[in-house]
C-alpha cells in the first residue's frame, strides 16, 4: 500500500539557485521540516550541529545514536532520517554542490575530508572538548552572516572551511585514516571512478583498464587496505544505491531494476539477495514498518 512514506528530495535548497546556502539554529528548521522522521535525500550538502538533545539518526541504513557535539555531515544522494529525543537545539547549515566550486582552484576539495567521502560510517564527528567553543563561535558567525550583504558567502565559505579544517585536524581517528587514504590515491580514484560509473560499468577488469593497472594489482590493494574485493567494492556500491531506491515508495522494483542497468527484474532480486540476504520488496516492507515506528 502507498503511503506517505518517504519523502525524498526535500528542503529548502531544492529549488534555489546552485550557489545558494542556507544556515539555521537547528530548533527552528525542526519546526519548519516535521516531515524529517521520514527517510529521505537532499541535493544538496547538509550538515548538522547538536548542542542539546538525543535520539537516533539513521543515515544510509546505518543508526547512530544522538549526543550534543556530535556533528552530522551528509552529501548529497545519501538517505536519511531522525527519531528525536527531547527539546533539541544546534545549528545546521546546506550549500549546494557548486557553493564552493568557484572559490576554489581545486574543484573537488572538499572529498580531501574524511566525513565528506560518502561514506555513512565516518559522517558523525564527535567534536573535541577543547575545540568546542571555537566550533560554537563559528556556527554563530554564520548566522550572522546568513543576515548580511557585502561579502556574506565569502565569509560563510571561509567559516565553513575553517570549522572543517579544525574539526578533520582534531579528530585522530580521522586523521590516520586520511593519511592512509592520500598514501594510496589508486584506492581513492578508484571509488571514484565507482561513484560515477557503477550503474555502467560492474567488472574490476575495466576500472584497471581506466587507472592503468592490473586487476590483479587493485585487488591486492583493496585487500589490503580495505579488507575487501575489488568487486565487492563495486556490488556495495549497487547495493547502497538500491536501498535508497526502495525507501522511495514511487518507484516499482521492476523500475528500480532498470534505473540500475539491470536486464530485468528477476537478475536484480537474485543479485539484491545474494548480497543482503533478503529479497527488495522484503527490504522494503521492513524499511517501511521501521518507519512506522519512529
């Protein structure tokens, strides 16, 4: 049965201009946006301060559990949702993809950030101690700024990156594995080479071909570095985007199959429960019936 869940797409940059931002004290954007208990996605980068509150936040099917100085960053495409505990209060703040593109000779810096790499288990930051009132003060620049004219988005891009560049250089964790990745740029230009072409392109044989290797030689890296396949690389990423095809009610899974590139309907079922266990219209129902619980 159709229902209202999810809401996908939504926000308030969904129709702006591409260099648009918007900041706001996460207590009032609450008010604006109830509809955020339900799985859904944004075209946009998001990213969320909790000074005061709890709960669960769920991004891409992975839970966290909610604490004040957490932060949350999201890219764009990535699905998720809240279950609030309490009276909440923080900050949060969307630009678009192309908001820092002009500012910066290197158009994609800001992948250089760990918790910007799309993947779901390293967008929560617990914010240091000792760097929490300059992330605070940051935050209430912004929204100074959000008010202003003359020089407001360079301002806000400078804030922006100051708070990102405090917090990636606070966190050790992050840290270490930032070091790992840049000691090993075939792995990171192979996920992106995934990210673009995983709807096309499924053999690792062809992306050795695009990075100049041998599929024998980005095997043994993603081995040894990830402690995966070359290939389950390439399926999770399938997998990922399949899920957050399925949350979306509006699409069948006849569809689904086929925004994915696959021959039909019966080959993805087969490939969706090989990797996850359970059929999509299963994953779906347990999708939605966890919702319903929120």
């Amino acid at each position: 049965m159709q229902t209202a869940f999810p809401r996908l797409d939504i926000g308030p940059l969904s129709e702006y201009r591409e260099d648009d931002v918007m900041i706001n004290r996460f207590e009032d954007y609450l008010k604006e946006h109830q509809n955020l208990i339900f799985p859904h996605r944004h075209n946009f980068y998001h990213l969320v301060l909790f000074t005061k509150g709890g709960g669960f936040h769920t991004i891409d099917f992975n839970h966290f559990n909610v604490h004040p100085f957490q932060i949350y960053f999201m890219i764009p495409g990535q699905v998720h949702s809240w279950d609030f505990e309490g009276e909440m209060a923080g900050y949060v703040v969307n630009f678009s993809e192309a908001f820092f593109r002009s500012f910066l000779l290197k158009p994609d810096y800001l992948d250089s950030f760990s918790f910007f790499d799309g993947d779901s288990s390293n967008n929560v930051v617990a914010i240091a101690a000792e760097i929490q009132p300059n992330i605070v003060g940051l935050f209430e620049e912004l929204l100074l700024q959000a008010g202003k004219a003359k020089f407001r988005e360079d301002i806000i891009r400078v804030s922006l990156l100051h708070i990102f560049l405090l917090l990636e250089q606070s966190n050790a964790q992050d840290k270490k594995r930032s070091a790992h990745i840049q000691q090993h740029p075939l792995i990171r230009n192979f996920q992106k080479l995934i990210e673009k072409n995983f709807t096309t392109i499924r053999q690792p044989g062809e992306y050795a071909e695009m990075l100049h290797v041998t599929p024998n030689h980005l095997n043994a890296l993603c081995k040894e570095h990830l402690s995966l396949q070359a290939g389950a690389l390439i399926r999770n990423r399938i997998v990922l985007e399949a899920k957050r095809l399925l949350v979306n009610l509006n699409f069948t899974v006849s569809e689904i199959a086929y925004k994915l590139n696959f021959n039909d309907n019966s080959y993805f079922t087969r490939f969706f429960k090989k990797e996850t266990g359970m059929t999509p219209e299963v994953f779906r129902a347990k999708s939605a019936n966890q919702s319903g619980k929120s």
